[in-house]
C-alpha cells in the first residue's frame, strides 16, 4: 500500500467523526471500573458480555435499516475472523488493565498506542511519518500523564502485571487500529466490520473464560460464573447501557473515522478521551480538576489542533503541487 496523505474533505469530515469517537469512548472505563469494583465481575467475563451485547444490539438495527450491510464476501471473512480475534485480545487487556490498575493509570498506559500505531501505521500500511505528527504524538502522551494524574507516585504502585497488562492493551490498540484502517480499504463498511468482528470476538472471548479459567486472570472459573451479576438487575442494566451504549456506538465512529483518515491520525485524536473522561467526572460527580489536568487537558487539545492545523497545511501543498503544470 502506498502512502497516502488525506485530502481537505477527508480530513474535514474524519476529524469530527474521531472527536465524537473520543468523547463517547470516555465514559467506557468509568462504566468498567464501577462493574468491577461494585459487582467483582471478572473482567474477561464483562469482556465477553460486551461483545455478545454488541453484535445483538447492531444486528437487528442493520437489519431493519439496512440490510445489505450485513452481507460479506468469502474473501473478507478469513480477514474478519483473525480482526475478531484481535478485538478479542485488545478487549480483554483493556478491561484486565481498569481492573488492575483503575481508570486513571489505565487510561495512560493504552494510550502509548499513539505511538504504537504511528510506528506500525509507517512499517505495514507506509503512512506517513514526519516530524509535525511525532509532536503531536509527544504532547499529547504528556497530556494524557498530566490529565490521568499519572505523577502521583501512588498511582503507580502497580505490579508487574498490572504495568504489562497496560502496555500491552496500548499495542492491541494500536493492532485494532492498524485492522480498521485495512478493513477501509478492502472496502468494507465500518458498521459490517464491527459487527462481524464483535460477533467473532464474542466468540473468542467465550474460549477464552471456558478454557483460562484456570490460568487466566480475571476469566470465568466456571460456566455458572457468565451470569455472575445473578438477579442484580441494576448490574445487568449498567452493563447493556455499556455495550449497546458508548461501546457500539464510540466504536462505531472510531471505525468510520479511519475510512477517513490515518490509523496514526485517527488513533492520536482520540487521545482527547482523558480530558472528555475528567470533564464528565467534573460535570456529573462534581470531582474538581487541579492545575495539572488543566494543563494535561491543554496539552491533548492543543496537540490535536496543531495536527490539524499540520495536516490540512500538507494537504494544501500537495494539491497545489499537483496543480503545477509539469
């Protein structure tokens, strides 16, 4: 694949998409946090309820809506098993990763996928890899620490595998963008891949609780252990409103924000999460932001913009150049 720099009417239209993708995706390790810490819920079982809750939710709705979305190729189905599989992977690190370490710590540590992907977005798709988007990779990496309150040494009182699980829920991230992208230009519709790749991880997760529980932190010990929440009916409501509320639909944007733009770009927006998760904390809990998460919250913004800014200026010069007369 060759390298690619978006146009001014991508970049217009795939930058609210990616906001709207961020601002939604803020409230999921609050969600995570309160399952796990009110319910104990093992987090690969929450992993596996999102997933099933998902896939059922879009279902019937593409269905009535628009049922041709729900029709694949053969040749796109091996690509959409293995992309289910990484979901599956990157949702149970994630999860694992809240439980282990709390929203805040997590947060930081996924958020190393904006390098991630970057680098792996240059290796196997050839995007682009300059000096303005390394800047903004570095300021909002900053900002996500200042906002995550990530420099209180208490924060990082973790053990190995609460730091391992983080970074490594920062890679899948980076894979699970990395796929989004590939899945646009195979041209599959970002509403049929996240279906269909839900519907596989569903699956994976259900091998991975059945046959981890042994081994596997935070997985099923048994099968009665899938309907752990029992008849705590406020527990199974807070986990549907989690999947077929900001899971499908910030998902969703995320995926059709990559059709779009660059997993790099994309991935790297998205880092305003942190601050979108504080304000709501702000708004809604009435929890107050120090200095230092204002700056963080600065920090991402302005990271964000100036990419904007950066990208839109690349776009005008290689139109321009492509106007010159040869």
């Amino acid at each position: 694949m060759s390298s690619t720099i978006p146009n001014n009417t991508q970049l217009a239209r795939g930058y609210p998409v990616a906001l709207a993708a961020a601002a939604v995706l803020s409230t999921t390790a609050i969600f995570i946090r309160y399952l796990t810490q009110t319910y104990n819920l093992p987090p690969l079982v929450l992993a596996f309820w999102r997933e099933v809750i998902v896939s059922l939710t879009l279902l019937p709705i593409l269905a009535l809506v628009r049922p041709l979305l729900l029709r694949i190729g053969r040749q796109h189905l091996p690509y959409l098993v293995f992309y289910g599989l990484m979901l599956a992977l990157f949702n149970s690190l994630w999860t694992l990763s809240v439980a282990l370490n709390g929203a805040a710590v997590s947060t930081v540590l996924v958020y190393c996928s904006a390098g991630f992907t970057a680098l792996l977005g240059w290796l196997v798709l050839k995007e682009s890899l300059n000096w303005g988007k390394l800047l903004a990779i570095l300021v909002c990496l900053g900002g996500c620490v200042l906002v995550a309150d990530a420099l209180d040494p208490a924060a990082w009182r973790l053990n190995l595998l609460g730091i391992a699980t983080g970074v490594l829920s920062g890679l899948w991230y980076a894979i699970y963008s990395l796929m989004g992208r590939s899945a646009s230009q195979r041209g599959l519709n970002p509403w049929t891949t996240l279906l269909y790749t839900f519907a596989f991880a569903a699956v994976f997760m259900l091998a991975f609780n059945l046959l981890g529980g042994n081994f596997l932190p935070g997985a099923a010990g048994r099968p009665a252990d899938f309907l752990w929440l029992g008849s705590a009916w406020m527990g199974w409501g807070i986990l549907f409103l989690l999947a077929a509320g900001p899971t499908l639909s910030g998902y969703g944007l995320y995926l059709v924000s990559l059709s779009y733009l660059p997993s790099s770009v994309a991935n790297l927006i998205v880092t305003l999460e942190p601050p979108f998760t504080v304000l709501t904390a702000y708004l809604l809990l009435g929890e107050r932001l120090d200095w230092l998460q204002v700056i963080g919250s600065l920090m991402i913004l302005g990271g964000v913009v100036f990419l904007r800014v950066y990208e839109g200026w690349r776009a005008n010069r290689t139109q321009a150049k492509a106007l010159l007369p040869e």
